[in-house]
C-alpha cells in the first residue's frame, strides 16, 4: 500500500507538475527495462576497467555531470576529543581545511569510536541535514553558527533552510541513533551538507564549487556538475580524513544517506572503490528507484525544486523517462561487486518503493559476473523482512523517514558482511 500524493493549495503551474506524477499502481503503463550493456560473459575485470565507466555516462552526460578533482590542500585538524555518551565513546571533531585556486572551505566533521573497542572498529559515515549538534543531544558537540538562507516561495518550506537553531540540539537524534551504533561496535560519523553546498538555488557562493567554478560558468545552461556532485566531493574528503584515525577499520567503510543525500550516497558509492557498503534511504528520482516505472516522483518534479542539483541540461531529460536507454540499475550495477543496502517506507509515495526494488533486482547482474548474486529475491518483500545478500532491500512501514529501526536492519546486514 502507497500513500497517495497529496497537494495543497499548489499554484496553477506548480499544480500542472505534480499532476505528471502518477501515484495509482494501476496506471503505471507498460514499460521495458533498459537492458544493462553486457552479458553474463564479461570477465570481472573488463567490468571493473571499462563497463563501469559506461554505466556511468548517461548520468555524467544528461543527469548528475562530473565529480570535481580533490582540491590542492586538505589539513586535518582536530579541534575537540573527550568521552561522551557517559564513556561509551570517544567524541573526536575534526575541521577538514579544504584550499584550492586561493580560497578555502572548512568542513565540520563529528566522529564517535567506541571507547573500549578492541582493535580498529568499522565507520558509519554519512552526511546530515540540519547541523553535527541537531543529531545528538550530547552537550558537546559544537553549534557552528550560520546565516540562514531564505525561503524562495511564499508559503513554500521546500526551498527553506532546515538548519537547527542552537537551541535545536538534538532536533533529530532519532534519525542517527549514534549509541546504537556504538553499542554494536561501529564508529559513527557525519558532517553538514551545507558546509560542502548549501542546499539552495543561490548556495554556490558558500560552497566548494567556487574552486572549480566561475559564478558564470555555474549559472550557465552548459553547466557539467551540480550540488549532488558537490555533497559526493565532500563525502569523498570525509573519507580522506577518516582514513587517517587509527582506530578506524577503512575495509569496513559504510556510506549513507536519506533522501537527496541517498541519491549522494549512491552517486559516490559508484566513484568511491574506498566506500564497502553503499546505503541509499528513501532516494527517490534520480536515487535507486527506476524511472521507467512511471509511479510516485519524476524528474518534473525534482528539476522544479531543486535545479542546483543537476547539471545544466538536466531539464531536458524533463517528461523523458520513458524514452531513457539507461536506469539507475546502471549506476546501482557500478558498484559491484561491493556491498549495497536499499531501504524505503512503504506509504513514501515519492520514493517508489516498487520501483526500487525493481532497480535491486535488475543491477542483481552485475554481482553475477564476480559469483555472487545481488538481491536474489524476486518478489516484492512485505514490510519488516530484510531480504537479499550482496544487495539488500528492507521496507519498513512508514513514511519518508530513517529511524531507529533501520539502524537495527542497516547494522545488522553490516554485521551479516562485516563480522
């Protein structure tokens, strides 16, 4: 059962938008799935050096753009360690000083290693939405204060800035659920997207763009990159500095992201051969879910809202999901043959948990040229059961959320790979 799309008191233009979302199953019309451009006769190592560059090259090419270099200098700099959550954890910030072309950027990054671990620990990393002291109600943590962006729409919150006041500590504990992670012996860690990209169609003059950018070139319709490529960049100098904290196992690095930072995480888990487990939660378009299976949002929808996501040429692909030679079971398929991890809500009508699962099953193949299997389910799993092997696919009831629950799934397939 999917919760259907409801809109209020949408303008016209707006209205005619949502109105190309289909939300009623049995309209979804007859479709045909791109098939995925090799056989079972591939050898692993034709994937590795030259099949995966092509399933990228739609989404280069017509969807996310390009990924930019690492920049000239990066400086770790720890700026507070102490014991936290009453000494089951190490709470360590670190500033990751980012100078590139003249300018420089400072990523906040807040990491918890298990205080009594024996040996060097597996890391959940992922990006968070509202500010490092929103996701835990630990007094330690430092509130870096900000300039908040303003809403775009009247009476829209689409485009406002979401990020927690001060007062806001632990606004949204219950999505990171870091003891729970620690606990069961992972070290935790996250940083602010804002700090990598504000999330907002004027963001580009605070963000790490500016060193591979002129405001020219981002504002032109030949733009090759938008905010995505940006989150994944700084993901990717997350990762930098996490591989220099000794406790940590970087074997055993799992990626997340919920929502637009789940399409982020996909988005770098194909890039990234350091990340183990890619996690992608409720990602929707232009996120796990196939495009070709006409339900829930499209690319109308996402390129309205959130153009500073995409490359410049993104809207043309406008109203073209059907007529697409390619799926995001491409980019899904790029990342074996390493681990990842699919979840959804079963009332998030945007994210199209049908068509998720669909983008599971079909990316399966790729796994199958290295002897592995993928998903290795063919139905469509009820809500509570975690499915699949290399690939795994969870469906909690619910809505567009990551909550306690799916850390106890997430780590427990972890632990299913990891241990």
């Amino acid at each position: 059962m999917v919760k259907q799309f409801a809109s209020e008191n949408l303008p016209p233009h707006v209205q005619d938008i949502a109105d190309t979302m289909n939300v009623e199953m049995e309209k979804i019309p007859p479709f045909k799935v791109p098939s995925l451009p090799f056989d079972n006769t591939l050898s692993p190592a034709l994937f590795l050096n030259k099949k995966r560059q092509e399933l990228r090259k739609g989404f280069e090419e017509k969807i996310f753009g390009y990924i930019p270099p690492r920049c000239d200098e990066l400086i770790f700099k720890v700026t507070s360690e102490e014991a936290a959550f009453e000494n089951l954890a190490i709470r360590r910030e670190i500033d990751i000083i980012c100078r590139h072309n003249g300018m420089e950027r400072i990523l906040h990054l807040l990491l918890y290693i298990p205080a009594n671990a024996k040996g060097r620990v597996p890391v959940f990393f992922g990006l968070n939405f509202k500010g490092n002291h929103a996701c835990t109600k630990d007094p330690g943590v430092t509130f870096h204060p900000f300039d908040r962006y303003p809403t775009l729409i009247p009476g829209s919150l689409r485009l406002a800035d979401g990020r927690a006041s001060e007062e806001e500590r632990g606004l949204v504990e219950d999505r990171w659920n870091f003891e729970k992670a620690l606990k069961a012996g992972f070290a935790t860690a996250t940083m602010c997207y804002f700090d990598i990209y504000p999330d907002h169609p004027h963001g580009f003059e605070k963000s790490i763009m500016k060193f591979f950018y002129t405001k020219e070139e981002w504002e032109s319709p030949d733009r090759d990159t938008g905010a995505i490529c940006a989150w994944a960049w700084g993901l990717m100098r997350g990762i930098d500095c996490l591989e220099t904290q000794k406790e940590l196992n970087m074997d055993l690095l799992t990626v997340h992201g919920h929502s637009r930072l789940g399409k982020t995480a996909l988005l770098t888990g194909s890039y990234d051969p350091r990340i183990a487990l890619t996690v992608s939660n409720g990602s929707g378009a232009c996120g796990i879910k196939m495009m070709h299976h006409h339900f829930g949002e499209n690319f109308g929808w996402v390129q309205y809202w959130n153009p500073h996501w995409f490359r410049g040429n993104f809207a043309e692909m406008v109203n073209k999901e059907q007529e697409m030679d390619f799926d995001f079971h491409f980019l899904a398929a790029s990342i074996a043959p390493r681990l990842l991890y699919v979840s959804d809500g079963d009332i998030d009508t945007y994210a199209d948990p049908e068509g998720s699962f669909l983008t599971c099953k079909e990316a399966s193949k790729a796994w199958q040229l290295f002897g592995a299997t993928g998903l290795g389910e063919e139905e469509y799993p009820p809500c509570g059961k975690l499915c699949g092997q290399e690939i795994g696919y969870y469906l909690r009831k619910g809505d567009h959320a990551f909550t306690g629950e799916n850390w106890d799934m997430l780590i427990q397939f972890a632990k299913k790979h990891f241990c």
